[in-house]
C-alpha cells in the first residue's frame, strides 16, 4: 500500500536543493538531501527526491511540474478540496509535487520535505487518503507525525 502527498508550491518560488536544505538546517529538520528536482516549464519531471534520514537514504518517488501540464491531478485535488469545503486550491501558477510513500522512513522524510516546502516556500500540502492539507499548521502536524515514526 502506498500513500500520496502533494505540494503546491507558486511556480517562481521553487526552490533550489541548496535552498531547501538551508531551509531543513534551519528547521533542525533530521533530513540531507542528496538530489532535488529542478522544475522544468515544459515538461512532467519524473525525478524524485532523494535523502538521508537517519544514516539511510531515502528515495522519495514522485513528478514535479507545472499546474498546467498536470491538469487530470489538478482537477482532482481541487475537487476533493471542493468536497471538503477547504478554501484553498491549486492555481494555474503553481508548480506542484507529487510523492508516493511505501515505507515508514519514506513517509518520515516526506513530512519533512512538504514541511519544509510549505513553511519556506509558501507551499500547500494535501494528502488525498485522509483529505487532509493546508500550510503551516499542516506542515506542523506533518512534523509533530514525522517524529513519532522514528523507529
């Protein structure tokens, strides 16, 4: 079984490796990132993130690109946004990531890494399974989560 993150982060703010892992340092946030997608305007980067948390890489599965050219993954989250009466949506402006997590470590890293791109980047977090998302409370609560998986 696997479960699905996304992150809706606006276009002209996505960040470089180096910046998200500032922003993790910052943070106290137990994740290195070794390899972070570059956002590509024209097309679905299939390339995930990879870390290390806890001395073990983690490969974090997933697509990034613009709202525009993920529209059957836009359309679906706005309407489970829609369907719980969120005021948020993804905006044709935004870039968004999506990850897939299997394992324990692999949802640990991923919490801190949406976190990280909500709380520094002005992201916006969605977990479809649970509907449930937001900002910085969400990034809060994925961190709080993240650290009661720690095995």
């Amino acid at each position: 079984m696997s479960v699905d993150f996304y992150v809706a982060v606006p276009a002209a703010n996505w960040p470089t490796a180096a910046a998200v892992r500032q922003c993790m340092t910052d943070r106290g946030f137990p994740v290195a990132i070794k390899h972070f997608p570059i956002l590509d305007s024209a097309s679905v980067v299939r390339d995930g993130v990879l870390v290390a948390i806890d001395g073990k890489d983690a490969y974090l599965e997933g697509e990034l690109a613009p709202a525009a050219l993920m529209p059957e993954e836009v359309q679906d989250v706005n309407g489970r946004l829609t369907g719980v009466s969120a005021s948020e949506r993804i905006r044709g402006t935004d870039a968004i990531m999506s990850i897939r997590i299997a394992t324990p470590n692999e949802m640990r890293a991923t919490s801190y890494v949406i976190s990280a791109l909500i709380v520094c980047f002005g992201g916006f977090g969605f977990e479809p399974q649970g509907d449930t998302y937001g900002r910085e409370d969400f990034a809060r609560v994925l961190v709080q989560d993240a650290g009661a998986l720690k095995g």
